[in-house]
C-alpha cells in the first residue's frame, strides 16, 4: 500500500505540473526541448519513460513519484523544495513563514506580514521562506492560514471600492489557474504591484499568457494587460480594513 506521504507528495508534483504547463516550461506536444520526453528526460534520466510522469499524473494509477525524483524536478525547473517535499510554502516563491511555526510564534505575534507597498513590490520583503528581525506581524480574528501579506493603499485607482489609505490582506495564490475572473488580486511582477479586478487572457493553446488588470475607479485609469511569466506573484485580497 502507497503510504500517505507519498500519496500527498504526488498530488503536489500534479499541481506544479500544471503550473509548469501553464508558464510553458513544459508543452505536451513539443519538440522543441518543452516535450513529456524531455521533461522525463530532465526528472527521470530516460526521455522515453513519459509514460511513467503520465502515470503520476493520473490520480487514478497506483504509481506515484518519489523523494528522489521531486528533489531532481526542484532542482532542473526552479521548484521551491519546501513545498514539494514538505508541503511548506507555495511552489514558486514568496514563502511567507509558517504561523504553526514554533520559532515564528515565539518571535512573532501573528500570522499576516504587514509590510509597504514599496517593499513588497521591491526587495524589501524577505522572498527565502524565513522572517528577517525587523519584518512586523500580527493577527486578526477570523483570519488564519500561512501565505497571508498585508499592506497599504497608495493612490485612489481602486475607489470607492478600496480607498487610498485602507490596507487590503491578501493571500498568495499558486498561479494564473486558479484566478477567478473579475475578482480583487495584487499582482506583484518585475518590482511592480497593482491591486485590480483580473480577467485571464489566455493565448491560442488556453494558456493564461496576460491578464486584464482593471481599476474600480475606470473614469480616470483605463484598463491594462499584463504579461504573465516567471516573476510574475499573484495574491488573492481577502480582507480589507478601511480608515474612519
């Protein structure tokens, strides 16, 4: 019987799959170097052994992958291992701590990272999955899990619904897939950040290859589109605390 780690560190490998998919690191039908054979190649040592990285993605088959083989796909494609291996973190970064942490609770007083909009969009904020000294945390009830950022609005593109000043708490998302259309995101891309409504672009294979970036205030800021790529950080807003 497939003991239960195993079974959990499969379903992971699935979800970065698709996420490598969907950044088009990896591409089915490709013979350009992006192929099932070349990723097998890449995570197994045998380009013809696709049909075993099939097998692990059927949830239906008694076959999944192992330790060994999840470290080597961290290694060749940028994963973050924390996540594959432990399930710590999200796949490709922006690790925020782990409020269940034992070290985190005795340094810290909450689970949600309050940091600037100049910082989180710049290098301010700490991305290696551990708390700096200076980082503030703190707590609000209701709100629990790991992953969470909070920080401030500068500027009026998302009023009345988000007004300049009021600070938004959001959640780190695993990619472009699991956006919902015309809901709030922050986009942190290439020392940018922008809190919009999304839409998803998708490119002529279904990939989310741009996203529609669209502000509540549309008289004054027209709407954009985005490229989506490999620096490219999405967070769901999930709260907002307004001023009086």
């Amino acid at each position: 019987m497939i003991r239960e780690d195993r079974i959990e560190l499969n379903k992971r490998f699935i979800k970065v799959f698709q996420l490598l998919e969907e950044r088009g690191d990896v591409i089915l039908n490709d013979r350009g170097g992006k192929g099932m054979g070349d990723f097998a190649e890449r995570i197994l040592g045998n380009r013809s052994y696709g049909h075993i990285i099939r097998a692990f993605l059927n949830e239906d088959d008694k076959r999944v992958i192992d330790y060994r083989h999840a470290r080597t796909l961290c290694h060749e494609y940028g994963v973050n291992e924390s996540y594959l291996v432990d399930g710590i973190g999200t796949p490709f970064g922006f690790d925020l701590p782990d409020s269940n942490n034992k070290e985190h609770q005795i340094r810290n007083t909450g689970n949600i990272l309050f940091t600037t909009v100049q910082a989180f969009a710049g290098s301010g904020v700490d991305v290696g999955g551990s708390a700096s000294e200076d980082n503030q945390y703190y707590a609000i009830p209701g709100v629990s899990g790991n992953g969470l950022v909070a920080f401030p609005i500068d500027g009026d593109s998302m009023d009345p619904v988000i007004k300049n000043g009021d600070t938004i708490i959001c959640r780190q998302i695993g990619g472009p897939h699991e956006i919902k259309d015309n809901e709030i995101y922050a986009i942190k891309n290439n020392g940018a950040l922008w809190v919009k409504y999304v839409q998803k672009i998708a490119n002529k294979k279904g990939r989310v290859a741009s996203l529609k970036l669209i502000s509540a205030n549309h008289l004054e800021y027209d709407p954009f589109d985005e490229e989506v790529n490999e620096h490219t950080r999405l967070f769901k807003v999930i709260r907002l605390i307004s001023n009086l």
